[in-house]
C-alpha cells in the first residue's frame, strides 16, 4: 500500500507523468472512444433499424449492417461503384500531382529559372484555398445548360456546347483535385531535392553516366521517400474528399464513398453511413501503413554533412523563357484565374450571361427583391451571412490557437519520454485523427455526442462540437509540429531554471513558450487556414444557428444561388490572405516552407 502511495505521489509531483496521463485520458476520450462508438453503432441493432428488418432488439449483437453494405442486392450501386470511383479519382490524381508538383521541384530547385520566389508563393495558393472553390470556377466555363440549367462561359462565347463528361464526372474532378494536391509533391519533393549535394550527380556525369542513368540511379532512389509519402498524402486525402466531388458528381449521379456516405446521413441511414466510414478509415490506415513499409524498407542514404552541400544549377538556355511562361500560366490557371471568375459571376444578375450589361451589385450590397433568389438580401446585409462569419472567424481562431498549444505541450511530453511507453502511446493516438477522412470524423462525433456523454451533455446543434473536431481532426499536424520544434530547444536550458527552482509551469511558460515562438505562429497559420476552409469536417455537425462560411457556401449551391456561394468564397480568401500576410510580417510565419494536411 505504502508503496502504491508513493508510485502515485511520484506520478502527481512529476510534471511530465501527469501531463501524460491528462494527454491520454484527453485523447482516448476524444478519440478513442468515438472511434469506438461507431463501431459498436455498426454491430448493433439500432432504434431505427426496425423499418427495414422485423423482430429487431435495439443494443442486439448483429452483422447485418455489414451485410447490407457488402453483399446484399443494393451493395454495388451504393458501396462497389462508388468505391471504384474513388479509388479511381485518387490514383488519377496522384500521378498527375506526382507529375506537375514533381516538374515544379526540379525546376524550383534544379535549374536557373528565373522568379523562383514569386513561383514558391503562387504554388502554396492552392493550399490556401478550399479545395472545392475550383469546381465553381470549372462550371463557370464548362457548365452546359443540358444540366446546369444555364450556359457557362465556353457555350456563350464560342457556341460550343460542352459534353456532360467534361462538364461533370470524373474527369472535372480529377483536374480540379490535381489542381490542389500538386502543392504536396511540390513542397515535399522539393525539400529532398535541395538537401542533395549535386557533387553526387556531378561525379557520375564524370564518369560518363548518361543524364538518365543519373536521374534513376541517383536523384530517384533519394527523393522516392518524399515520393511516397506525398503519393500517399495524396491518394488519402482524396479518397475521402466530400465538396469536389459533391459539386462536379452528384448532378450526374456521380457517386463516390464520401458523397455516398453524405446520402446515407441524410437519408437517416446511419448505420449504413457509419459502415462506410470505418471502411474510408481502413483504406487510409492500409495506404499510410504501406508508406511506411515502403520507406522502411529502403536503404538510408546521407545527403547531408558537415561540407558544403553544393547546388550546381542545370542550364535552361533556350528553354528559360518557354518554361517561365508555362509555369506562369499554369499557376495563374491553378490558383488566380478560378478567383477571378468567381469574383466575376457573383456580380452577374442572370446566370449563363457574361455580358457587361448584366452586372450588377444586388449579391454584395442589394436590398431584398423576392424576384431575386427569393428575396435574399446582399452579402454585405445578410445577417445569416454575417453571424456565419462571426462563427467561422471563432472556430477558426479558438481551435487554431487550442491545437497549437496542445500540440506544442504534447509535442513537449513526446521529446521527453520518446523512450518510454507513455511518451509512444500519447505520440501513436496523436496521429490517429490523421488516418480518419473529414467525411468520417464528422459521422463519428455526430454519433458521439448527438447524446450526453458522462458529465458532458449533448453538443450537437453547438459552436462547441465544431470547435472541439476542429481542434482534434488538426491534432497529427500540431503535434508533429510541436515535437519539432521542441527538439529544437536544448534540455540544458529547462535543466539550469529547474536546478534554480523554477516550477514547470514557469520553465515552460518562460523558457519554452518564448523559444517556440516562430514554430508556434506557423502552427497557428497553417491551423486557421485549414479550419477557415474545412467543409468535409464539420457538415454533417452544423445547423441554423451554427452554420459556417463554408457550409453556407455549400447550401447556397445546392438551392442554386451560384452568386451568393461565389461572394462567400471571396470572403473567406478574403480572410485568409489577410491572415497570412499579417502572420508573415508579424510572426514571420512562411507557408512556402512547411505544409500540414
């Protein structure tokens, strides 16, 4: 007993034992538990499973949920296709962002192309903007009025109408993903290349290795890590991406998981819903397990030494000023041109007419005229619009500042006890929300707290839950970043304010605090920036009284009021780029050199 005593006073007096354990409980309950709800929701009979099978006990063991998802008469339309066309987005997308962001690299990185500063900052706008906003854009010129309804701009200039697969489908997705997803080969295969030594390549070319003998036997093997993990990244994330394929898809019956478990919620499926979100989460832990066998597996090679690491520049000669050129006008295509066209249809007063003659102010800063998207006043008036804002600006600026310095303070218990149990496990269940798509997270919670929870109550229909799955869903980036940086911080320094009898809470407060500073501010902006976005995370969470810019911008297409949509979404880059260019003079935060999912 005695001893059992002085185990628990040695777990209460030791700061970094009772930091861990209050990591562990927060994230087990945060977490865990949920991960678990929905799997019990899944084997279970549930109340509203008595309309579709009879003599059913709610809380009864029961695989009948699986079995309709998997193998009952339904199975290929609302789970087997829909997957196909998943997997299908996702590989497609993954080799052509391999491609461009790839190309992007070398070029940044490996050749004296000219504005390579300007290029870094255009390349990190599509990580800045919704992935989605791109689909609005793309029906700006591709949209025919076969089933938009109206023409887009290619039909009214040129009088072609366009088919319905580049319209909508498979293909629209997959250009604008691309589109987005580049930005990750780009930043990660372009810090592997800057970090090898070109003598490497230069003595091969000495020795009369031919350029493609080079790239395969010397510059592959040592960026493929960073190929993988962006490959990888990339596949995940789109695998489970919900407003792209919901926008170009669900028009033409387009389905994939995502917008199929969207369906299932909707339609009060739930347990149909939950069944496809353990398989979304499966496919994303067995894609990021296969990363880490594959990197694993190969050999260590050091790039990096005590000399000199020389870049020796590859020539572009004759071909500079065409590679500047295409850059340019891919970068304007990926990330500028798509905001201008949606700046300018949000003053269009009828859809599918370019004209100057029909612009109009109405949108942003007209009065309520019932013959006008039925009487919806301006942007700049609507009180739905304006608390939707006051509620994105307080989740994005409470739940960036909360995963910041829970990630800092976890990513401090992870560099402390790296050796030990305590400090695996809090590093492990850190980066579970990481294997879990938005889509999923959201049915999850959903699940979780629609009802009280020990001393919590229900949450659902809350500023509270949106905050907290936020904070959570952002928790593998933070961390990651906070254990970073706090491996940055000599131990010396805690050990001299400890030995002159300072308190954690001080050494922490003065010595780490103020010497994270910089790693804390680029946390906090790559965090406000995901949150101010998000739409996969929080749509199934939100309601009236909740409603965020994003989700308002997603309920404002599906009545098809496009110019309401397209004026939010310049609001919310709007408030993006101000953030970031306030946390880059003010924190100097630089988003062009560090990228989270």
């Amino acid at each position: 007993m005695i001893r059992l005593l002085n185990i628990l006073k040695n777990i209460l007096t030791n700061p970094l034992h009772l930091i861990s354990i209050i990591a562990f409980i927060f994230l087990c309950y945060t977490i865990v538990i949920p991960l678990w709800e929905i799997i019990s929701h899944t084997l279970t009979w549930q109340p509203e499973d008595a309309r579709v099978a009879r003599g059913v006990v709610p809380g009864e063991f029961t695989l009948y949920h699986w079995w309709h998802v998997l193998v009952s008469d339904i199975s290929q339309s609302i789970f087997y296709k829909p997957l196909l066309n998943s997997f299908n987005i996702a590989v497609a997308v993954s080799f052509m962002s391999m491609i461009l962001g790839g190309a992007l690299a070398w070029l940044v990185t490996r050749t004296d192309i000219p504005f390579k500063k300007s290029i870094a900052f255009m390349a990190i706008i599509p990580y800045m903007l919704p992935s989605w906003i791109k689909s609005f854009a793309w029906l700006v010129v591709f949209k025919n009025d076969r089933i938009g309804g109206s023409q887009g701009m290619l039909q009214y200039l040129f009088h072609i109408n366009p088919p319905d697969w580049i319209s909508y489908g498979f293909f629209p997705i997959t250009m604008n993903l691309t589109a987005h997803y580049y930005t990750f080969f780009y930043l990660l295969i372009a810090v592997a290349l800057s970090s090898i030594n070109s003598s490497l390549e230069e003595m091969a070319d000495i020795l009369g290795a031919s350029r493609l003998t080079i790239l395969r036997k010397i510059t592959f093997p040592l960026v493929l890590p960073a190929i993988l993990s962006a490959f990888i990244l990339t596949f995940s994330k789109t695998m489970g991406t919900f407003g792209v394929a919901a926008f170009l898809g669900l028009p033409v019956k387009y389905y994939t998981i995502a917008t199929m478990l969207y369906g299932s919620m909707k339609n009060r499926l739930i347990s149909d819903a939950y069944v496809l979100s353990l398989i979304l989460i499966i496919i994303s832990s067995v894609t990021i397990y296969i990363n880490q066998r594959a990197i694993g597996r190969r050999k260590s090679y050091a790039t990096i030494g005590g000399k000199d690491s020389r870049k020796t520049l590859t020539p572009l000669g004759k071909w500079k000023v065409p590679a500047i050129a295409g850059v340019m006008l891919f970068m304007i295509s990926a990330g500028v041109f798509p905001l201008l066209l949606l700046l300018w249809q949000s003053f269009m007063l009828h859809d599918g007419d370019y004209s100057l003659g029909n612009l109009t102010t109405h949108f942003w800063v007209g009065d309520s005229d019932f013959n006008i998207n039925s009487g919806e006043v301006g942007v700049l008036k609507n009180d739905g619009i304006f608390m939707g804002f006051k509620n994105s600006l307080r989740i994005a600026l409470i739940a960036a500042v909360s995963a910041s310095v829970i990630g800092l303070i976890l990513g401090y218990v992870i560099s402390k006890a790296r050796k030990t149990l305590s400090g695996k496990v809090v590093e492990q269940l850190s980066f579970l929300p990481y294997l879990i798509p938005g889509i999923s997270f959201s049915a999850i919670y959903l699940s979780m707290f629609a009802k009280p929870q020990l001393l919590i109550p229900a949450l659902y229909g809350t500023l509270t839950i949106v905050i907290l799955i936020t904070i959570v869903k952002e928790l593998p980036f933070a961390t990651r970043s906070g254990t970073s940086t706090m491996f940055q911080i000599s131990g010396e320094l805690e050990e001299a304010a400890k030995i002159q009898g300072a308190s954690w809470f001080h050494r922490f407060r003065k010595i780490m605090l103020p010497l994270s500073r910089k790693g804390l501010f680029s946390s906090f902006l790559l965090l406000f920036i995901s949150a101010m976005k998000e739409l996969d995370l929080i749509v199934l969470l939100v309601t009236p009284n909740t409603g965020t810019l994003t989700t308002l911008t997603f309920r404002y297409a599906e009545k098809g009021y496009q110019q309401y949509a397209d004026a939010i979404i310049i609001l919310i880059i709007a408030i993006i780029m101000i953030t970031y260019f306030l946390a880059t003079k003010i924190g100097k935060a630089d988003l062009s050199k560090g990228i989270g999912g």
